[in-house]
C-alpha cells in the first residue's frame, strides 16, 4: 500500500514560551521539525507538510524539494491544518494509508509505526495511547471533586494511522463549528472504528519549556 506521512507545523506553540514556534526549535542540534521529518522520511512513500503563512520561507530553507512532497498553508485550527493537508495529498493522486503527525514530536520510534499498520488491517483507524500514571480527581476553585477511574483513560499521542480515504470523508463531513484536537474523534464520528495500540514516553510532544530539556536528554541516546 501506498503510505504517506502528514505532519502539521502550522500552530504558534504559545504554551511552550519564546520568540520561535516550538516545531522550530533547536534539539539535539536540529529543528524539532527536521527531527520529525527525518524519523518518518525512512518509513514512508512520501511526507506532506502543513506550515503557518509565515513559516513557509523557513521551512523549505530547513527542507529540502526532495523530502517533501507538498507545502500547504495551515489554519487558524489544528484540524484546519490538517484538512487543508489531506486535500493537498488527494489533489497530488492520495494515498492508500496516512501517518498523520504532529511536528512538536521529534523523535518516533519504528516500533509505535509498526503496531499502528498492524492494526489498520482490522480498522480503518489507529493511535497510540499510554496509561494515566497519577490518580485523577474532579475539582473546581479549590475543591476536590469525585476521583475519575484512570483504568479507563489514555493520553493520546501522534502519529495517527488511518486508511486515507476514511479520515479524508471524516474530515469533509465534520462540523466546521465543532473543534476536534485530534483526528481519531474525527474518523469515529463517521461511524469507524479506531484501535488503541501501545504508545511510547518518547513521542511526547513539546509543549511547555521544561519539554525542551527533557528532548533534549532523549534525542542523542535514542538516535544511536
Ligand atoms: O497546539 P498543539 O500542541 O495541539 O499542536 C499540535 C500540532 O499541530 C503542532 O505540530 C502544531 O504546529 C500543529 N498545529 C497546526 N495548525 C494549528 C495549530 C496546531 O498545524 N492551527
């Protein structure tokens, strides 16, 4: 099958603090984003690339034609953005599988990949998940709330597997009013099924400023 890669780039990362969008970062000597290109460049036909209006300029300095299949100008929204990139890689002949991913994760194990094709061949949808580790706990000004079962609870992570041409008619009959953080509640909205399969601490994303350091200690050792 033809697998292709979408990674989003196109948000601000005010979370993460500092003058640069956190997917252009430097970790480990690299953009976070020439780290998440490169991881699944050996695993995939092709990567499509979703960036921010003024973003575009730096990243094709960073990316070279080669490596990327298309540029697409992201949205105002995470699914906006990718939206915008499935119809990118329908117009440039689709895909039978797409890895949709987010550029604020730099580092991929092959192995998280592998369990996601896996199970594509039972649902039409994939993601990696890991286990809550702390309790959790309602609470509002203060208070403690009821405890919530963390037995039943996942953090979700990307890359998101999806045969293409479900997620590109889930993301076309989706409610434009309705935010989704990811693409998963998308694909199950119009009826699909979705497997959890294991997910790794490494694929965390980068969001708040401690985030950085925490790659940083990861990306050499994890590379060799
Ligand atoms: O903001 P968040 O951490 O959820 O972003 C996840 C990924 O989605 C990031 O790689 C970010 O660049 C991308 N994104 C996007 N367009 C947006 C918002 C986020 O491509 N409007």
């Amino acid at each position: 099958p033809r697998t292709v890669a979408l990674i989003v780039a196109a948000g601000q990362g005010r979370r993460a603090g500092g003058e640069t969008p956190k997917q252009f970062r430097i970790v480990a000597g690299k953009p976070v984003i020439v780290h998440a290109v490169e991881r699944l460049a050996a695993l995939v036909d092709a990567i499509h690339l979703v960036v921010g209006a003024d973003q575009e300029g730096e990243v094709r300095r960073l990316l070279s034609e080669r490596q990327i299949a298309s540029f697409t100008m992201g949205a105002d929204s995470r699914r906006g953005s990718v939206r915008a990139g499935l119809e990118a890689i329908a117009q440039s002949g689709g895909a039978d599988i797409v890895l949709i991913h987010d550029a604020a994760r730099p580092f991929l194990p092959r192995e998280v990949v592998g369990r996601l094709l896996t199970a594509l061949d039972e649902a039409a949808g994939a993601i990696p998940v890991l286990p809550v580790a702390d309790t959790l706990v309602r609470g509002s000004d203060g208070a403690m709330g009821g405890t919530v079962d963390r037995a039943e609870l996942h953090r979700v992570q990307t890359p998101q597997a999806f045969r293409f041409a479900a997620i590109l008619d889930a993301h076309r009959a989706w409610n434009d009013a309705e935010e989704a953080t990811d693409d998963a509640q998308i694909l199950r909205r119009s009826g699909h099924d979705v497997i959890l399969v294991q997910g790794d601490e490494r694929l965390a994303k980068l969001t708040f400023p401690e985030d950085f350091s925490r790659a940083e200690a990861m990306l050499p050792r994890s590379t060799r």
